[in-house]
C-alpha cells in the first residue's frame, strides 16, 4: 500500500478488502474507525508484557477511537477489513 501523507487537517478513507497500518511518521493523533459492513479487524503489532498483539473483531456501526499526545502520535493500530467496508477519520 503506498505511504498516506497527511500534512494537516482531516483525513478520510473508505477501506473495502485491503489493510491499513497506521505510522507514527503522519503524526497522527485522532483516528476515529466505522464498521459500516461485512467483517474487520483492528490489531496492534507491538508487544505488552512479553505478549504480542491479537486482533479484535469490530461490529458494525459500533466505531472505535484513537487518541494520542502530539508528542506521541499513533502508531502500529492495523486495520484490516477482510470482508468489509471501514469508514476512516484522522487527523494530526
């Protein structure tokens, strides 16, 4: 997947099928995820406690928030719509 540049205000994605895998390089601090159908996972690809990440199922229409510190923007959440449409919202 090619690299998403986001410079400032509001970034918008409809995923259908495919991944996304957030980088802490777009300086992401909001990112707001809508199940509107069929079948998607989010998954962290870091590990807690010595335990690597397992993806959690979304639901439709139940959305999902990030937020993070500018300091600290988000990085590592993948979301993969296996079956399905996710609606994305994010922004720095």
């Amino acid at each position: 997947m090619a690299e998403t540049s986001i410079t400032s205000g509001v970034f918008t994605k409809k995923l259908t099928n495919g991944t996304w895998t957030v980088q802490s390089s777009w300086g992401l601090t909001e990112i707001s995820l809508v199940l509107t159908s069929g079948a998607a996972t989010i998954n962290g690809n870091t590990y807690a406690a010595g335990e690597g990440s397992s993806a959690i199922d979304m639901v439709v229409n139940i959305p999902v928030t990030f937020v993070a510190s500018s300091q600290y923007p988000l990085s590592g959440i993948v979301v993969t719509a296996s079956a399905g449409t996710v609606q994305i919202i994010a922004s720095k």
